[in-house]
C-alpha cells in the first residue's frame, strides 16, 4: 500500500458542504480493488471523519489542502479504531494545532485517551454537536458492524448519515454518489468477508439508524450513496437476520 503506487486521490461533494475524499487501491493491491473513503465537513469548525490509514496520509492531506488548509480543522472524528478510521489521527492532530479527536465515550475511554496527542471530545449516545452550519448527532452502535466501542455520526442539515463500514463495496472505480444499488454489491462482499458482529443488537442499531431517515449515506467504501436511507437500512436489517 505505498502511496505512490495508488492513482489519485479524488474529491467530490456529495452533500452541500459535505465531500467525500476517496482513494482507490487497485487489483494488484488487494484482489477486487478497493477503496477508502474519508468525508470532510466544510463547517465553521471543520470536521474531518475518518482519517484514512497512514500509508495515504500524504495524499489525503493534499485532497483535504484542494478544499481548505489542514490546519483549520477542528475535530478529526471516527467510528471505531482500526487503521483506516483513525490511523493518522496524532499525524493530522499534530497539523490542527486545534483539533481534537472526536468520537464516542467507550472509544475514548478504552483507547484514544491513551493513543492520541490530547484528549478527545467523547460524544454521549444522542449527543448533538453543532458545528456553525452543520450539525454531528452522535449515534452508539455498539459491535454495529464491529467493534465495541463503534460508533456512527448523522449531519442533521444534510440528512446525511456518516455510516462507516455499513454497506461496504469491493472494487476500485465506483462512482463517487449513486442512487443506484449498493445492497447488493457489499451484501455480496459480507459474504466473502463477513466482518459483521451479529451481536443481537444489530436490528435495534439499524432500527436507530433508520429512524433517523437519512438521504444520504457516506459509506467509507465504495460509493455514497443518495435515496430512502430508512428502506435500506431495513433491507440490510433484514439480510443481517436471515442468515
Ligand atoms: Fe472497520
Ligand atoms: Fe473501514
């Protein structure tokens, strides 16, 4: 995963003021192809969720400088602690002198409160922060697809839910918004690679989540994705418990 072995990184905004960065990894890199996603939001304090891993923090850095200067951001926010959620954080928290981490309390507790350069907002379950012109509801999704400490974040003014792993898609050229399916593709991926919890509170999380009625999903792999985010939710709740 060398950055420069990777094509560009590319930018697009998926909702107003919402960009999804995106690099891809081809074939010869990891079979099928990939991808990685972060989402910036363009807010007066500047959020960027997802970090990516630290092999393309060059290259992310620079997509991130063609919207706004690194230094200008305010939260580096995340799902859960694996590499390409948060791989980077001391790196973009040592470039925002002003940053901090955002994430959820269990996260912060059990990990980022003892990995990260200073200390995190730990956002409760339900827990609003308003950004000046975007607003973060923070959702606990506990092992929602893996990880206790799991979290997802919905930007209330944009209807857009930050979903993380949710509805992961293979390949390397997916376009960067689709109201085309994407149940089908990263159900297909689960089933090569189950990376789900199956904790028995998987339907109550999605049912959260669809309750929230979101419009747009920014997935972190493969495509975002523009429609009834309720009626998805509920077919992926359903698929979960079919097994
Ligand atoms: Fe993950
Ligand atoms: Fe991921």
């Amino acid at each position: 995963m060398e950055s420069t072995q990777h094509p560009a990184t590319t930018v697009d905004e998926v909702a107003n003021g919402i960009y999804r960065i995106s690099t891809p990894v081809p074939p010869e890199a990891m079979p099928g192809g990939f991808s990685f996603n972060q989402y910036l939001v363009a807010a007066e304090k500047p959020l960027l969720y997802h970090t990516g891993p630290r092999k393309l923090f060059e290259q992310i850095c620079g997509a991130i400088e063609r919207i706004m200067p690194v230094s200008r951001l305010a939260y580096i926010g995340f799902s859960h602690v694996e590499a390409d959620e948060c791989g980077s954080l001391n790196e973009f928290l040592s470039l925002a002198p002003k940053a901090v981490p955002l994430c959820g309390q269990v996260a912060a507790m059990v990990s980022i409160d003892d990995i990260a350069l200073r200390p995190a907002k730990a956002m409760a379950d339900g827990e609003v922060l308003d950004l000046g012109g975007h607003r973060i509801r923070w959702i606990a999704t506990p092992h929602l697809p893996h990880g206790w400490e799991c979290s997802m974040a919905y930007e209330e003014t944009t209807g857009t839910l930050l979903c993380g792993d949710l509805f992961t898609q293979p390949g390397h050229a997916n376009p960067a918004l689709t109201e085309g399916d994407i149940l089908e593709s990263s159900e297909a991926f689960r089933h090569q690679m189950d990376y789900y919890a199956h904790s028995p509170e998987t339907r109550h999380h999605l049912q959260r989540l669809a309750d929230l009625h979101p419009t747009t999903l920014a997935c972190m792999h493969g495509s975002a994705w523009r429609g009834d985010g309720a009626r998805l939710l509920g077919q992926l709740s359903d698929r979960l418990t079919q097994r």
